[in-house]
C-alpha cells in the first residue's frame, strides 16, 4: 500500500471516529453540564482536525498527480518516435517534435485549436474524435497518414489512460513507425506473386529433373522452398528458416554452411558476383539423421523493385554420384584420420589447377599451414584428443574452399589450403586475410575439453602460377617460406626469389655454428642485477655470446634463431646451465656474496618432459642450493600451454627453483594467467625504461605492473636501466632490482668477479 493510500485510510478512520462520537453525544440523554461541554468540545475540536487533513491529502494528492504528469510530459519530449498527451474532450495536447512533424506543425507557427487538431488528425487516421479513446485503447490501432510532402507513413499507435477525472480524461499515445515493414510485405507479396506464374512453367520441368529450389532475400533469415525442395528436406511448408535448415546438415558441414550465411548477410547490390556458386551438403530429411548429399548451385540476382539482393538456386541429389566416387577417393585420396584430401590428391589436383591457371590467366594461393607445438597438444592429451583437433582443423579449412579451392592434410600436424584468386591481378591479401579468419576460428576451437589450449598455427603461401614452373615448385617454395619461420609461433611468410639465397646463407651459418658448440667458441658472459635499497649486486643474468677465433662477435639475435630452427638450442641450453651453475657455485667456494643467477630457458628445453631431472642433476653435480638459480621465461613460452605450464613451473618451484617472467607487458599475458603461474619476479621490459623520465604512460605502465606484483607477492627488476633519473624513478614506484648499463654491460666472469669481490668486501683481492 502506498503512501497516499495510507494517507485515505488514515482520513477514513478519523471521519469514523467523529461520526461515532456524534452518535454518542446524540444518543446519551443526560449528562453532568461539565461533562456535555467537554463532549462537545471534544467533537468540535475531532470535526475540525477531520477538515484539515481532508485539504491536507487532497492538497498532496493534486501535488503528486501534477508531478506524474511533469515527469510523463519530460518523457514524450525525450521520445524520438510521434507521441503525444491528450484529453478525450479534445481541449488538451502535448506533443513531442516527431509528432509535430507528423502533424505539420512548425515550431516558430501557432498550432491553432486544439480541438480542431485533434479532431483533424483522428479524422486523417479515420476515426471519430468522439470515439478516439476508446478505439485507440483497445488495441494497438494501425493507420496510414499522409504528410505534407505527399509522402505515406504506416503507423501503429498504442494509448495508456494516464488520469481519469469527472470532467475529463487523459491518456497518452505512441507511434510505431512500420512503413518500411509494410512496403517490404507489398513488395514481397507482389514477388510472391511473379513466382506464382513462374513457379506454374516450370513446375513440371522441376518434377521430372528432380531439382529443388531454394530462394531467399539476403536481408530475411528464411528460404522459399519449392515442392520438390520440401520433400528433400521433409517439410511441409514452403518456407524454412537459416537455423531450421542448418540443424538438417551433417555435422561436418555446418563450417560451410555458416561461411556461406555469413557470405548472404553482408551481400550487397554493389557488390554482385555474376559467377554461379555451388556447396556440396549432406542433409537430413527426418529425425532418423539418415543424410543424402545435394549439391546446391546458386546465384545472386537483384529484385529490381527492392533493389535487394536475392539469392537462390537449384538442389540437386548427387548421392548416387558421391557412393560412386566414396570408396575410390577414400582409398586412394582421402586422409583417414581427417577425412579430407591427402596429399596423393594434393598433388593430383594441384597440377590440374596449375594448368588452368595458366590457360585462363588466372591466379590461386597455396598455403601450407603448421598447427604450432602440436606434438605437446599429443604428448599432454593423447594421440586420440590430437586426432579429434585434426579432425577440427580440416573443417574448419574446409569452409575456406566454399568458393573455390580443397584442402589436404600432407603430414602429421602440416595441411595445405589451395584457395582460388578470382580477381584481375591476383589479391596479394588474400592469403593473410584468410589465415587470420584461420586463426580465430582455431582459437575458438580452444573450448570443453581444450579449453586450456591455446591453438595457433603458422604458414607460408606461395601463388600459382608467378612462384613456379609447376605445382609442385609452388608448393615447395610455400614450404620454404614455412621453413624460414620455423620455430616462431603465429608465423606468417609469403615466398619470394630471395629465399634461396638466405636458406643458402643460414645452411653456412649452420655449419659453423655446429663447428663452435663444438670447439667450444661459445661462452658465457654475466651483466650484474643490483638491489635499488643496498646498491649492492644480489644477482646476475649469463648471456649466451659467440666469439670467432679471430675475435669477431656473432650477435645471439643472428645464431639463436638458427640454432632454434635445427635443433641445436638445446645444445646451447645445456652448456649455459652447466656453465652458469658451475661458475655460481665457484664463486659461493671462494667466500663471494652469495647471488642469485638467471639463465633464459628455450622452449624446447622447458617442454621436455624430463626437465626437472635435467636441472637437479646439474645442482647436484656441482653443489649450489636450488635458491640460487632463477630461471628466466618469455610471455610467449609460458603461456603456450598453460596447463603444460603451470604443471612444469610447479615442479620447479617444489624444488626451490626461482622463476622469472621476461618482457612482461610486451606480449599477450592475461593477468589472470599470471595468477596462476607461481612466478617469483616479473622483468619490465626496457622498452618501457627508455622513456620512463619523460613519458607519462610508460610511467603508468611500470607502476601499475609493480603494484600488481606486489599484490601477488612477486618481485620485480626494470632491464635496460642506464640513468640516475630512471633508477630513482623505480626506486621511488617500489621496483626492487634494476639491470641495466648503469650499473654494468654484461661482462666476462672474471671482470664480473672483480665486481663480486667490491660487492663483498669492499675493495678487490
């Protein structure tokens, strides 16, 4: 109950009481006189305070309903379809702008009587002013009005009773614009009725040829299915809906299916394609899922009237066919675990599309496609779940060969997309545009039981017919630009004639790194890590450098990607973690400040599966505390495989082993993941340091990752310090540690020694 309600009930027990004392002082004969002044006193006094609060509720009930209608009157002026406030005796009106247009009203005009208005506009929409309220209450009223302009607007007016008074009452209505609605129904009925007097002329050829016909309007989610289309897909209506007919396809085919929704919706008269389309589709006809393949050929056309385009075609029965070719293809040309081409039909297609590219002067792309660290996907899930993903990955390459094109599966985690270039000069984005719609179908694959996979995939893409003199070149030299990626994740390389000669110079570079892992030419170089309250050195970072016996310096930015694609990392791996604990523990022997020393760890090496046995055996055989070695990850390596990740990273930890995250905020870290991984330092990447003095959103940066480290108790080291002022910065945001020339450039063991020796005793020995 209300307040105002309360306020009535209040009033109605108070006149109730008066009342009953009235009774009283009339029913009573007699009474002392004092008494009977008193009594009547006493009713007087009851009567009056009866008055009052009758003009009091009253007083607040006109307020409050003034109020109602204030806030409704603010309302309609904040409507931007016609709406209006009016009283039944037509001496009330209240419009907002979209109204007045509709009316024809001009804002700097004098509308004239209101009553005249009223009653010219319930005319216009044909009724009678004297019946307007209750004909507009009943039910939404639909009207079509001529404006001024000679234009026709349909609109279907909804009116609410406001107030009702004895003198009159006030109600509110509002107007739903659905002229285009209504042009579109005149128009389609007007189509419906061209197809009628088609649809009779071909019928019977329809019947006889058993082809289907489906048809729709780019802009309505819903197909006009023919007789003979409704028997295929066992319907009994000639309409059904995108969602209707999606769920009657097989499973495998959905990916096409939504491509080709997606290719309709965003179909516009401009951009019409006069080339016939076609997909291959098995569809059920009944709950019993017993699927029979159509292929459904068809073409865009505009409706002249409409100007929208309309799309539809012919739905053939090809299943006779398909058995036919099935067992053939499936033995001779058909990947058993994915089920799409293998590369036998590969090869075979491949020339046949590379002979009439050149006979038509035409272009197609070829892609071959790496599905990154898929061997850990294996080893961490088992080779069924990796199957199930193969699986997954051919579908979803097979809704980009919709248009025209196939896909192969070649070796264990390698597929090839072969996509035609229907443009004049060939579209030179067109392989990096479909591998990016790729990868965000792979990424959304990442769900269920892989949803702690993050699924990526790189490739290289060579054209046919400019990149070779016959489809096997072409797709070789696609491999090449593959190969010079190797390693990377997310990799995307297209060919050109200088690949060879690069390939040619890393083959000597391989070589001769091969001869220095061997000759020991590598060693190992330590820049000092400094604690910003002691200013003293608590830890170092070993640096991998490669020194030719001629003295010549090979950058770790030329040799470690090398090193990365043959293998040879791990190698290099092992010889910093021998090196770096062995000389930590040397200089623990010689009474030096105990510090704490970083290694970088290659992917490789992190996903073994036996990298803890590895890592303890080094500690023990040279008897440094676990304490003492941090061991150094990128963003990208640790969040390849979370769960892999977490379950490494935890291993490590329970052995004493610190972890440090390098580069943070550079990459595509989650906070949330971050959360989980049991890191004990964060290093702020010095591309964040270099303007820290004088860019303000570098700064926001590094104090923001600071104060979340310190939340989740992790430490933090800025890299890359080599001024005062940068130092004094971090100093003053919380950082603990700084690396960085301001303190020292990485450095030999015996000069960092010297360091070591002023860093314990103040002087050098």
């Amino acid at each position: 109950m209300n307040l105002m309600q309360n306020k009535n009930l209040i009033l109605w027990i108070e006149a109730l009481f008066a009342v009953l004392s009235v009774w009283v002082l009339l029913m009573v004969e007699a009474y002392p006189d004092h008494s009977m002044f008193l009594l009547r006193l006493y009713v007087l006094v009851l009567i009056c305070i009866t008055i009052v609060l009758v003009g009091v509720v009253r007083y607040f009930q006109g307020q409050h309903s003034a109020v109602d209608i204030d806030r409704i009157c603010e309302m309609v002026r904040q409507v931007e379809t016609p709406a209006f406030i009016w009283s039944d005796d037509l001496s009330t009106l209240y419009t907002n702008e979209a109204m007045d247009e509709l009316l024809g009203i001009d804002e700097r005009e004098d509308p004239g009587d209101t009553a005249v208005l009223l009653g010219n506009f319930f005319h216009s929409i044909g009724i009678s002013p004297h019946d307007a309220a209750e004909e507009l209450s009943e039910d939404i009223y639909e009207s079509a009005i001529e404006c001024r302009n000679g234009a026709r607007r349909t609109i279907s007016w909804t009116t609410s009773l406001l107030k009702k008074t004895p003198q009159a009452s006030l109600y509110f209505s509002i107007g739903f614009e659905t002229t285009e609605l209504e042009d579109a129904k005149f128009k389609l009925m007007k189509k419906a009725e061209d197809l009628t007097r088609s649809q009779r002329r071909y019928q019977l050829s329809m019947k006889l040829s058993g082809i289907g016909i489906l048809l729709c309007e780019s802009t309505k989610p819903v197909y006009y299915a023919s007789d003979e289309a409704q028997q295929f897909l066992g319907i009994d209506t000639d309409h059904i809906t995108f969602a209707e007919f999606r769920k009657k396809l097989h499973p495998d085919d959905r990916f096409l299916f939504d491509e080709y929704l997606e290719n309709i919706r965003s179909t516009r008269p401009n951009s019409l394609s006069s080339r016939p389309r076609f997909l291959q589709l098995r569809i059920s006809s009944g709950a019993d899922k017993h699927y029979v393949w159509y292929s459904y050929h068809y073409h865009e056309n505009l409706l002249n009237q409409s100007g929208k385009p309309i799309i539809g075609g012919a739905l053939i029965d090809i299943t006779t066919e398909k058995n036919k070719d099935a067992m053939i293809e499936k033995l001779a040309f058909m990947d058993e675990i994915t089920e799409i081409a293998n590369r036998n039909k590969l090869m075979h297609d491949g020339e046949e599309t590379y002979r009439l590219c050149q006979t038509m002067g035409t272009y197609c792309w070829v892609i071959v496609i790496d599905i990154d660290r898929f061997h850990i996907i294996n080893d961490s899930y088992g080779y069924e779940n990796g199957d199930k993903i193969l699986k997954n990955v051919a579908h979803v390459l097979c809704k980009y060969t919709a248009s025209g094109g196939f896909a192969a599966r070649v070796s264990a985690d390698n597929f090839v997309l072969v996509l035609h270039d229907y443009t004049v000069n060939g579209d030179d984005e067109m392989p990096v545009r479909t591998l990016e719609h790729i990868r965000a179908d792979l990424t959304s694959m990442s769900a269920g039981d892989f949803s702690s996979i993050n699924l990526t995939c790189s490739a290289g893409f060579a054209r046919i017919p400019s990149d070779g003199h016959s489809f096997h070149e072409v797709l070789e030299h696609a491999e090449f630009a593959l190969a010079m990626g190797r390693g990377e994740l997310s990799y995307i390389m297209g060919y050109d004639a200088n690949m060879h000669e690069e390939i040619v110079h890393q083959g000597e570079m391989e070589k001769q790194l091969f001869y220095a892992i061997e000759q020991h030419h590598l060693q190992l170089y330590y820049q000092p890590k400094v604690d910003l309250k002691t200013k003293k050195i608590m830890g170092a970072e070993a640096l991998i450098r490669w020194i030719k016996p001629d003295g010549t310096m090979i950058s770790p930015n030329v040799f470690i990607p090398i090193a990365e694609k043959t293998g040879m990392i791990s190698d290099i791996s092992q010889f910093v973690l021998r090196e770096a604990v062995q000389q930590t523990a040397l200089w623990q022997q010689m009474g030096l400040s105990p510090i704490v020393m970083s290694i970088n760890f290659a992917s490789g090496d992190f996903y073994q599966a036996n990298v803890c046995e590895v890592v303890q055996s080094v500690l023990v055989r040279h008897g440094l505390q676990p304490q003492y070695l941090e061991l150094e990850l990128t963003e990208r390596l640790a969040l390849g495989d979370i769960n892999y990740t977490v379950q490494q990273m935890n291993a490590l930890r329970d052995m004493g082993i610190l972890l440090a995250m390098d580069d943070f905020g550079t990459g595509y870290s989650s906070l949330s993941y971050i959360q989980l991984l049991p890191l004990t330092l964060l290093k702020l990447d010095r591309s964040f340091i270099i303007e820290i003095e004088t860019d303000r959103v570098a700064q926001e940066i590094c104090s923001a990752v600071i104060k979340i480290a310190k939340s989740m108790d992790i430490e933090t080291i800025a890299e890359g310090v080599e001024y005062e002022g940068q130092s004094e910065i971090l100093k003053n945001m919380g950082c603990d540690y700084i690396q960085g020339y301001l303190y020292g450039k990485p450095m030999t063991a015996s000069a960092f020694q010297k360091r070591l020796e002023i860093n314990t005793y103040g002087r050098e020995l």
